[in-house]
C-alpha cells in the first residue's frame, strides 16, 4: 500500500518542481528526506534545525500521516 501524501495539508507536488517530488509545503524540502532522517532517529527538534524554513507543525502533520496510514494498512490485513 502507498501511502497517500494528498492527505497531508503540510505537503505538496508541484509539476515542474523537484521533478514533482513531495516537499513539505512552501519549502524545496524533499519529504523522502525527513523519512529517513527520522527512520535515522532524528528528533523534530534536531530535523527543524537542519532544514531551514520546515516547522514542527509540518513534521508533526506528516507523522501523523504516517502513523494514521500505517495503522489502517495494517489493520486491514489482520
């Protein structure tokens, strides 16, 4: 199962920019980036710094989305 970025508010896909890549929105911050900068064990606070122009909020919406996505898929397979 893919995940559905759409659903994500602090995301976005823009045709023409980083080849349509998921960014988080208004920045060129690529979202493959922040996966696994937190599969790495970075912290919100720690990612925040690193990239210059992501909040927490962003971080935290998009984990969200992550943890509500996974959570279905897996439960759907139960």
């Amino acid at each position: 199962m893919a995940l559905d970025w759409s659903k994500c508010s602090a995301l976005e896909s823009v045709p023409g920019e980083l080849s349509g890549a998921w960014v988080f929105r208004g920045t060129r911050i690529p979202v493959l980036a922040v996966f696994e900068n937190l599969e790495d064990g970075l912290s919100i606070d720690e990612l925040v710094a690193l990239y210059d122009g992501l909040t927490r909020e962003q971080v935290k919406g998009f984990d969200l989305l992550l943890t509500t996505q996974t959570t279905t898929f897996l439960t759907s397979r139960a």
